[in-house]
C-alpha cells in the first residue's frame, strides 16, 4: 500500500490529464488495437480503437476552479441530481439529513472531489450488490465507501461513493484522520456510478433536482451565515 501523509494533497495526473488508475487499461486496450492493425485485421482493430478512446475518455481528469467561499459545499462528483431525498439517518452523520443523489454516466467524469475541506473523521466501506445506480435502493444495498468530514467550524458532512452496475471498483485516496481541501480529488468509481452526499439540516440546497453538477466547481448547498 502506497504512503499517505496525514494531510491528503492532490494526486500528480502523470503526463496525460487522466487518472494514474487508467493507464494499465488504456495501454492494454491500446495496444490490443494496434496488434490487431498489425495483422490485418481492420474492423475489429477498428472496434478496438474505438474502446480505447472510450476507456481513455473515462478516465480523464480534468482541472476544476473552486468557487470562492469557505461556506459553501461543492459537488463530488460530475453527474446529474437525480434525488433530493430528506432520511431519518444520514449514513454515517446518526441523526437526520438530506441526501442528494448524483447519478454518474458512463460519459460522464468519474473522478471525486472533497465537498468541504476539514478532517476525515471517518472512512467506511461496505461490500454490497451492484443495482443500477439510478435505482433508489443503490444507496442502502450497493457497494459503497462512506467519508465522514468535520470542518473547521465543527460542522459535518457525510459522502458515499456508490458503484454501479457496470462499475466493480471504488477508488478512495483518503484515510481517517486525514486533512483534507475543498474541492481536491479523493477517489474515483469505476464505470458508470453514483454519489450520494448527506447534509445535516441546517444547511441550505442549492440544486434541483435534473441539475448537471460538476464536481468541485457546483454549489450543491452552503452552510448559514
């Protein structure tokens, strides 16, 4: 397992704007393609550039531009809002919350982002199943890594990053006791996905649902002055 310092700091992205986790896929289907060029075979060297681009395409991370404002909670995840859904248990806030739901597509940037800067308190996985990420019972019964952050002024959050049914792994850079930046990468789901982020009821939504976010530079919700 790599070291992790005790304040996490964004990921260096290599020589290509994708993520470090894409390059043994993206060379492997690469060089798949070029083999079958190699020997004559045309179209299914075609399909497999095509799935190349596709998969290089997934991976891709681009730079974001965090909104000025220490109250205000930004985006995980690129994606569309899919539920504002007020729960009596906020995950692993313990008292009740609003979730709001963020469905990830294929196409869409499936790296995530930290929605407030602070502490992670807590880091939580659960090996569950693989529903469609859509589906209301993703966010009880799916696989899921659950991250607990306390900022600066005592206020919380919770965030889950949920896989899908295409996706097969859960990507997270954090740890416990870990400091952390608003807006800086934390992970990343594989294939088409979700995130769910739990807010405690004092803090005000500041999206619809069928809005497009994009993680890190969305205002999700913001803290009272």
């Amino acid at each position: 397992m790599e070291d992790r310092a005790a304040t996490a700091r964004e990921r260096p992205r290599g020589l290509l704007p994708v993520a470090a986790e894409g390059y043994p896929l993206i060379g492997g289907s690469a060089a798949i393609a070029v083999v079958l060029w190699l020997f004559g075979f045309p179209i299914l060297a075609g399909i497999a550039t095509a799935g190349a681009i596709f998969v290089a395409s997934f991976f891709r991370d681009p730079d974001r531009v965090v909104p000025p404002g220490e109250q205000l909670i930004v985006s995980p995840a690129d994606g569309r809002v899919i539920a504002i859904t007020p729960v009596e248990q906020g995950h692993l806030l313990g008292g009740p919350a609003t979730r709001v739901s963020i469905f990830m597509s294929p196409l869409d940037v499936h790296i995530n982002r930290n929605p407030i800067g602070g502490t992670v308190e807590r880091v939580r996985y659960h090996k569950g199943k693989y529903f469609r990420a859509f589906a209301e019972k993703a966010s009880l019964d799916n696989e899921q890594n659950a991250i607990l952050i306390r900022d600066s002024q005592g206020r919380r959050l919770c965030f889950v990053q949920i896989a899908g049914f295409v996706a097969r792994r859960i990507v997270c850079y954090l740890e416990e006791t870990m400091d952390v930046e608003r807006g800086n990468r934390c992970g990343l789901i594989m294939f088409g996905s979700r995130a769910d982020i739990y807010l405690p009821p004092e803090a005000i939504v500041r999206v619809a649902v069928g809005d497009r976010a994009r993680g890190a530079e969305t205002v999700i919700a913001e803290w009272p002055a």
